[in-house]
C-alpha cells in the first residue's frame, strides 16, 4: 500500500516567527520524551523475555514428596509451637487436611490469606500495592550476552537450549566501536596550526558571503541573518573564540547598514487581515523579521557579558574562562557602537540599561568604553529624547548604588546639550529658512495672476513654518528642562547626603557648568552649602577650588540681579593660593586660572583696586615657585589684570602710595596695604632659565604696551591663561636648556640657580638701598636659601 501523504504542510518563516521560543521547546521536550519512553518500553520487554528464558533453563522438575519434606522441614518449628492439639479437631477436619497436603497447590498457597485460590485480581487496587508486591533484585553482575539454540523435544515438553557467547567476540566488538570512536590519529603542531588555519579561513569567506549577500539585497535575503546569528554558537573549540568575535561585529556592522531610519512599530490585528501589495507584504516580512533578528542578536550580547560576569561556564565548555572577557569586550564594543548609531531604532532603551551598569565596571577599559560612547551620544543628540533616556538611568542608577560609584558617570553630564545658544543653532539647522523670490524676480519670470498666487502661497509657508518652529522649539525646551531637573536633583542629593564622596568635585563642576540654567530662587541656599564645604576642613585643595569656581559661575549670570558680597570666596582663595603643588604638573593651577577669570576680570565692576593690587603681588610671588607653565599662565593672568585694572601700576613704581608697610602673610587682600610694595618678583623672571616666562617678565616690566619692542608675540597676546598653559605644559612640550649670555659652570649636571639670578639680585639690591624701598620678609628668607638650592640641569 502506498504511504499517505501528510497533509500538514511545513510552517512559513512568518509563522516560525509568530511561534514563540517556549512552545519550540516544549514541542522538542515532548518529541524526546515519547521517543525515550518508546524505547524504554522496548527494552524492558527484551529484558523479561531473556529472564523467562533463563528462569525455564534453570528450572528442574521436583518431585512432589520431596517438595513436602522441604517444607515440613522448614516449618517444623512453627507447626510444633502453633498447631493445635489433634483431640480438639474432629475427624472430618483432619480427613480434610490430609487430603489438602496430597494437592500440589496447597503447598504453594499462603495459608494466613482467608481468600480463595482463583480470586480474581482487584480492580481498585493501588499503584503503590503492586509495586509493594514486586519482589527485590540486588544489583548483580553484568547480564552476559547468549546465543539461543534450537530447543529439545521430550517427554516433559520443550526444552530451550542457549549458551554463553565467547569471550573473543565481545573483545572483538568493544575494539571496533573504538575504533569507530576515534578514527582520526593525532595530529603534530604544525599540522594543527595549519588545519585551524584553514578552518578559520573557511569560516571568514562563509561570513563574508553572507554578510554581502545581505548587503546586497536585505529584503530578499533577511533569512541569511539567521543563518549568520546561528555562527555565535560555534561549537570547534579551535576557531570558536575568533568566529564569534567575527560574527559579533560583522552582524553590528550589517545592522548598522540595512536599519531603517525610523522606528518599526508591530502591527495591529486589523492591518495583518487586510489584504495588500505584494510590494507592502514584502516589506513587511522583512522589517519583522529584521526587528526579531536583532532582538536575538541583543539577547545574544547580553548573555555573553552575564557569562563573563557570573564567571560561568557552558555545557559544552568550548570558550575557556580567559576567553571570554575577550568576548565581553567584543560585545561592550558593539552595543556602545549601536547605542551611538541608532538612537532611533527599537530596543534603544534596553541598551541604555545594559550600558549605564558598565560604566561603573571594575575593567577601566570596559568603563571608558561606555563612558566614551554616552558622551558621544550626548553631543550628537539634537533632539533630546535618547539623552533623556540616558539621564534617567544614570540617576537612578548613581541612587541605586548609594553613590559609591565611578565619577566618570557624573562627568558625562558635561557633555549635554542643553544651552540656550545650542538650542537656537539647533532649531536653526532643523528648520532651514526657505529663500522666497523678490520682487523684481517675480515681475521678471512671473505673471500678474502668477504673482498674486505667489504672494498668497508664500504667506501661507510662513505661518506653517512659524507654526512649526514654535512646535520644535517648544518640545525641545520641554525635553531639556526635564533632563536638567534629573541632573540637579541628582547633584543635590549628592550634597545633602554624600559630601564626602569621591563624587563631589564633579558635582561642583557640573553646577558651574550649568549655574546659568539655575532658578535664582536657590542661590542663596547653593553659596550657603559651598561656604559650609570649604569651612568643614574635610575636602580636598581641589574640591574647595570648585567650589569656588561654583559659587563665582552662579554669581556671574542670574546672580548680578542679587545683592551677594562673595567676599569670604575672595580670602579664602587669597589665603590658599601657596598650597599649590609646585613640584609636579597637575590640574589645581588650571582650576586656579579659571576662577581668577571668573573673579576678577569678569566681575571688574565689583572687584575694588586693593584687592586687585594684592592679587597681582601674590601671584607674581607664586610664578616664583612653580614650574614654568604654571608661570607662563600666572604671568598671562597678571597681564589681563593689569590691562583691566589700569591703576594697578603703581606696583612698578619704587614710590609708596599712601600709609603703612606691605603685609604679605596677612590673609586679608583689601588689607594687606599692597599699594607699598613693588614687583620685585619680575626682575628675578627676567633671568629664568625658560625663554618665555622671560619675555612675560620683560613684558611685564615694561607695562604691558601692546605695541613696540617689548610687546608680546602674537601667538602669546591672542591666547588666554588656560591655554598658554596647557600649550607649554610638559606633557606636550620638551623645551630645550636655555640661551642666555651666562655661562653657569657645570659639574655632573648639576648648577646653582645663584649663578644665572646673581647679576640680578646685585643690581636689585643697590637699587633698593639707595631708594626708600623696604625689603620684604618673604625676599630676605629667599636671598638667603637661594645659594644653597641645587636645581639637576634640563
């Protein structure tokens, strides 16, 4: 008979689509567990089909006297203590019993059981009874295989013959499922490396088929992205690692290419049942099955940074543990690559909460990683929406974790958007102005009736434009207000219940950035909790320059409507000024810089010329001390002071301007009488070993001209303090031993700083004993040290 043809035809790749993951494996469960229990059925059948065999060789016939005296020698005992006594029976009763004992079946029969011998077997009877019943095996030796014979005819009956199978044949057949096991020999070094060589090489060229067969036509060949996801399962242990790192970014890069630029919605019931093109059904096949392929192919990264950070291993164990951060890195890579590329497309958010963690990760590399690609994701984000994603997380995130967490999250704020400046160019660049024809253009190419349309068409753009930027604009300002109170929200807890936290600097800076952007309404409260910070005495040089560098940037926008004497801010940086670190680069003298900006050149109007002069004295004390550019920015700053405050070059001249002494380790700048003292400090620079802090001490000296031979460079005047500093610093810059008419003499590399200010000082010192300029206290202690410092030469 010929098999019917199953009607069922094989499901469509929509409906495989539609299926979901639990009921495939369900579906596969099932299919496994009938075919186990189907054989397992078949087994135990053979194997009571061999026991009956064996049970039938093994069984002799037994006379049945003798079956009788077995069992009254068994029970001998039992009878003698239990029986009755024979003159309580009657005759009939041991007649009966008597005959019984000659009936085969009575000596077999359970005697205690009140039953009848045929009852039939009850159908109520319990599960749990009849495995009660089943009688016990030990575990015995291993059954051995026999060969069944033809059986023998007697006069009992038929007699099954077997017998056991030899030894050499079962030897013989454990060798060739050996064999069969491992037919491969073992391979040398070379031949290994050239085998995985060749494997790894069939697997770039099958990656790169179908990675340009799916770029070539994405629609038509959607299926193949399947078949390329499938190879982050590679099971070879020799190529698995590279494959799936292979396949990792070749499937980022394809994604990145064949994503639409709009977000793919699933559709309603109603839009399934009608019926469409085949243009439509097409390009709807290919968008669903674009969206589940990348939801796997998320999945997949997902599960592979789990693994690494569970330390967990697979069944198969193809991937060693080392491995696999290898692999990690690879997917941290491709999910900062599709969080930056499509912002627009679905799961983007699902992204962001597997992003934010990581860059709070213990791998800096892992963590810079993350960190770089959210701050490049906050610079190119015009709209807002996906910063505003981002922001939130990172806020609830900085919550979740109690603050202990890496400051690089809070830095990344910087980075957003949000200025009123950046808004406008925004909108600007998104609504491009429409040029309309002027008149005469219009009475050149157009008629009378033509120009009036024109005329009524072109009114009716400008209020849809207007409409529309105003609808833009509006959004956006709402979507940028939202994300900075999650900022200041984030920021504020952090000052009311993490002061001590690593955390604050970047908070104090993120304040200063965004201080412009602050209700005025908390600014009072701000400059009370920056004050209490710096007076606490439990926060850093740096901290309490930000938060100096905070409270100025508050007072500079909003903050001139109030009516705030900052001067408190004033001594304390006055006062601290020598801390800096005058032995290594760092950031402090960059800080430094700013806040003189922010204080005293930009707030010129409040600023009195005391506090001025004392600030100009002490910083030309201070390039004294650090390295030279930190000098050359001290310098630049002195320069725009005196060019702001025009008064303050008094201090070039010998003569004293009012009553009193200089008083240089007074705290207070509007009293430390700096109108009495001299730049003295200059004319030690003009001597130093760095030619540019020479030609700012020259400078300097000479008045500050903007023209003439003392002038400065261009490439110096146009620059401010912040840059000339981080152009000579040292990490970017190896000036050369300098050049100057004094020959020191060196021994061992080693000279004395005497040798190029001797000159100098000489002069200084003559000029000052014939005038009625009184020496400070902190240039008499330097005169004495100075012939004993040892500088190592460049």
């Amino acid at each position: 008979m010929k098999a019917r043809k199953s009607k069922k035809r094989a499901p469509s790749f929509r409906k495989l689509l539609k299926t979901s993951k639990v009921k495939l494996d369900n579906k596969l469960k099932n299919k496994q567990y009938k075919q186990q229990s189907t054989a397992k059925k078949y087994r135990k059948e053979q194997r009571k089909l061999r026991q009956a065999v064996k049970d039938v060789v093994s069984k002799k016939p037994v006379p049945l006297e003798d079956g009788k005296h077995i069992l009254r020698a068994q029970r001998t005992e039992e009878e003698e203590e239990e029986a009755l006594p024979l003159d309580m029976m009657d005759e009939d009763d041991l007649q009966l019993l008597k005959d019984l004992g000659q009936v085969p079946s009575f000596l077999t029969r359970d005697l205690s059981s009140s039953e009848p011998v045929h009852i039939k077997k009850r159908k109520q009877e319990s599960v749990i009874d009849k495995y009660e019943k089943v009688p016990r095996r030990l575990q015995t030796e291993p059954e051995k295989e026999v060969i069944h014979l033809l059986p023998i005819k007697d006069k009992c009956g038929i007699i099954p013959q077997t017998r056991e199978k030899p030894e050499e044949e079962q030897e013989e057949m454990e060798f060739e499922e050996v064999v069969t096991e491992d037919p491969l020999p073992k391979l040398t070094t070379e031949e290994y490396i050239i085998e995985r060589r060749r494997k790894l090489q069939e697997k770039k060229i099958h990656i790169a088929a179908l990675a340009s067969a799916i770029l070539s036509d994405p629609e038509s060949n959607i299926k193949k992205l399947k078949e390329l996801r499938a190879m982050l399962m590679e099971q070879d242990p020799d190529v698995a690692v590279i494959v799936r790192k292979l396949v990792m970014v070749s499937l980022m890069e394809l994604f990145k290419d064949i994503t639409p630029s709009y977000k793919i919605r699933p559709l309603t019931e109603t839009e399934k049942a009608s019926k469409v093109r085949k243009e439509t059904q097409k390009l709807r096949e290919f968008e669903e099955g674009l969206v589940s392929q990348y939801k796997f192919y998320l999945e997949n990264l997902e599960q592979v940074i789990k693994d690494w950070k569970q330390r967990k291993l697979k069944k198969s164990n193809v991937v060693s543990l080392k491995a696999y951060k290898g692999l990690a890195e690879v997917a941290v890579k491709s999910l900062c690559e599709l969080l930056v590329a499509l912002p627009h497309f679905n799961f983007h958010n699902n992204i962001i909460v597997l992003i934010v963690p990581l860059m709070n990760d213990k791998s800096k590399l892992i963590s810079e990683m993350c960190c770089e690609a959210v701050q490049k994701l906050f610079k190119q984000d015009k709209l807002g929406h996906a910063s505003l994603g981002v922001v939130k997380v990172i806020s609830g995130f900085v919550k979740s974790q109690n603050y202990v967490v890496r400051p690089e999250l809070l830095k990344s704020f910087l980075y957003l958007r949000i200025k009123e400046i950046e808004v406008k160019k925004d909108t600007e660049d998104i609504n491009a102005p429409k040029k309309f024809m002027s008149y005469k253009e219009k009475r050149k190419s157009l008629s009378r009736m033509q120009r009036k349309w024109k005329k009524a068409e072109e009114k009716l753009e400008r209020e849809l434009r207007e409409a529309e930027a105003s609808e833009s604009t509006e959004k956006k300002m709402k979507l940028h207000t939202e994300m900075l109170n999650m900022v200041f929200v984030t920021y504020f807890r952090i000052l009311k219940k993490a002061q001590r936290s690593p955390l604050l600097p970047a908070v104090l800076e993120g304040l200063a950035k965004f201080a412009h952007l602050i209700n005025v309404e908390f600014f009072d409260d701000l400059l009370v909790v920056l004050h209490t910070l710096i007076e606490s005495g439990e926060l850093s040089y740096r901290e309490c320059l930000h938060c100096v560098h905070t409270a100025f940037h508050i007072l500079s926008g909003q903050g001139d409507v109030l009516n705030i004497d900052p001067m408190k801010f004033y001594t304390h940086l006055y006062k601290t000024l020598f801390k800096l670190h005058a032995g290594a680069t760092n950031e402090d003298v960059e800080i430094v810089l700013q806040c003189l900006d922010v204080m005293l050149t930009k707030r010129r109007k409040q600023v009195s010329q005391q506090r001025a002069l004392a600030f100009i004295k002490r910083l030309c004390t201070l390039a004294l001390h650090v390295l030279p550019n930190s000098s050359i920015g001290i310098l630049a700053t002195n320069r725009v002071l005196m060019h702001t405050f025009p008064k303050t070059d008094l201090l070039l001249d010998n003569e004293s301007q009012g009553s009193g002494i200089f008083l240089p380790e007074l705290d207070e700048p509007e009293y430390c009488n700096a109108q009495n003292t001299a730049l003295w400090e200059l004319h030690a620079l003009r001597r130093h070993y760095h030619p540019v802090v020479r030609r700012f001490a020259s400078h300097l000296i000479a008045g500050a001209p903007s023209e003439g031979s003392e002038a400065l460079r261009p490439d110096l005047s146009r620059r401010s303090a912040t840059e000339l500093f981080e152009t000579y610093s040292m990490k970017t810059m190896a000036f050369n031993p300098p050049v100057t008419s004094v020959n020191p003499p060196k021994k061992d590399k080693i000279f004395h700083v005497d040798s190029y200010l001797n000159e100098d000082l000489s002069q200084l010192i003559t000029h000052c004993n014939e005038t009625t300029i009184q020496l400070p206290l902190d240039f008499t202690r330097y005169l004495k040290t100075i012939s004993t410092v040892n500088v190592k030469g460049s």
